[in-house]
C-alpha cells in the first residue's frame, strides 16, 4: 500500500534533488503589486531554492504583512535586492553572470519550454494587470511564453512564477 512520506524521507528527497541542481536561478519582479501574488511567488521561488531575487518598481514588499502571509515564512531562505528600477535590475543581474529572459506574451517570444534554459538563469515577471514595463521590455532581449490551450487568455502572475521557475529547475536536471 502506497503512503505518503515522513518528515525525515521528505528530507532526504529534497536533499538528492537540491544535489542536482547545479545552476544558479533569480528572478525580478517587475512591480508585482498585489501582496499574495509576492508572498505565493516567494514560497515558490523558496521551494525551488531561487538564488536571488531583485524586488522593484511597485512591487509588494516581503515585509508587508498580506506578503508574509501568503509567504509563510519562506521569505527567510531568499536573497534579495531592492532597486527602483527593474532596468537597473537586469543589468545587476547579468554583471553578476545571470542570462535574463523575460515572461511576457511579446512580439518574438519564444515557448518557454523549446527555450535553451541552461546555466544561470533570471526570470523577469511583471504587473499583474500591465505586464512587464515598457522600460523592461526595452531592456531585454529575450522573452519566453507559457503555451495556454484554453479559452483564458493569460495566467495569474505566480502561477506563471511557478511554472517557469519549475522550467528552469526541470531543463537543469540530468535526464534519466
């Protein structure tokens, strides 16, 4: 019979797939407003053991109380930096060696997972209504999309944090 795991095996699970992950993954966030939006995005990006992550323009701030509240706690475990401008974002994350790629349904975008997501990888998300700003999408150079089958024609900022996050996680991996 099938049962769930215990503590200690969760442990040694997350252990073996931390040792496989040998790359470094941030992310930006492009004045990610509403407050549970951040805190989801944080418990993710915590999950998949983001390295850094920059926080800008109107974004909601890990130290907000609607923030935490969704973070659980996971705020603890990340890195971050606070810069007002999301372009002063992308050029810190690539000096400091990170390939930046927009999340963004934009001209020239490619599906994110026929992207090359090997090496150091930083995910810029933006506003939950507007998207990334004008000012990013001059910055950047690359953008990913995620593929939607259904009549909705966008996803919920951490959702799309989570599945692309994941991507970058999952193409990294060594294949069985």
């Amino acid at each position: 019979m099938t049962r769930n795991l215990g503590s200690t095996e969760l442990k040694r699970l997350h252990r073996e797939w931390r040792r496989l992950a040998n790359s470094r993954l941030g992310l930006i966030l492009d004045s990610v407003a509403t407050p549970a939006n951040v805190g989801s995005i944080l418990r993710t990006a915590a999950a998949l053991r983001v390295d850094e992550i920059w926080v800008c323009g109107q974004s909601a701030t890990p130290e907000l109380g609607a923030t935490r509240k969704t973070a659980l706690g996971s705020e603890r475990f990340l890195n971050f930096h606070y810069v007002e401008s999301p372009v002063e974002a992308i050029a810190n994350a690539t000096k400091s060696g990170y390939r930046v790629i927009g999340i963004e349904l934009a001209e020239n975008a490619k599906a994110l997972h026929e992207m090359d997501l090997s090496g150091d990888i930083c995910l810029v998300l933006g506003h939950e209504d507007r998207g990334l700003s004008k000012p990013t999408l001059e910055a950047l150079n690359a953008f990913a999309f995620i593929p939607q089958l259904g009549k909705i024609g966008s996803l919920n900022v951490a959702t799309a944090a989570g599945m692309a996050l994941y991507e970058v996680r999952r193409q990294g991996w060594p294949k069985s």
